[in-house]
C-alpha cells in the first residue's frame, strides 16, 4: 500500500510527516529519512486500528496543486 506523505519543517526544527488521506496520521524525526521511517510505522498502526475498530479504511486519492497566492 503506498500513501502520500507531506514533509515540511516544523517549529522545533523536526521534519513533519503528515498523511492526507488518514486525518490525524502525523509523525516527525529529525531527518527526512527519520520523519519517512517514523511515518510508515504510524501509517501501518493507524490502518491497523481502524481495521480493528471495523472502520473503514481510506483510500489515497489526494491531488497535490500549487496554488499562487
């Protein structure tokens, strides 16, 4: 299963890890490489959970844009 991932800096100086298609699936490391590892472990514990509380699990249809502001 593959999922999207956002990365961007957070305040503290971690990378931020964040899945669009599971709201709330949010991880950090302070690399890249950390915050991508850390990511997939959350990634597999949330599906996991959902699956166990019969909910359903999301598929991963984001579309990513760039927006001028």
């Amino acid at each position: 299963m593959k999922r999207q991932v956002i990365l961007y800096p957070g305040e503290d100086g971690f990378i931020v890890a964040e899945v669009p298609s599971l709201p709330g699936c949010i991880s950090q490391g302070q690399t890249r490489d950390e915050a991508l590892a850390n990511i997939r472990e959350a990634i597999a514990l949330h599906v996991e959970i959902l699956r166990e509380r019969g909910e359903l699990v999301p598929d991963d249809h984001v579309e990513m844009v760039e927006v001028a502001a």
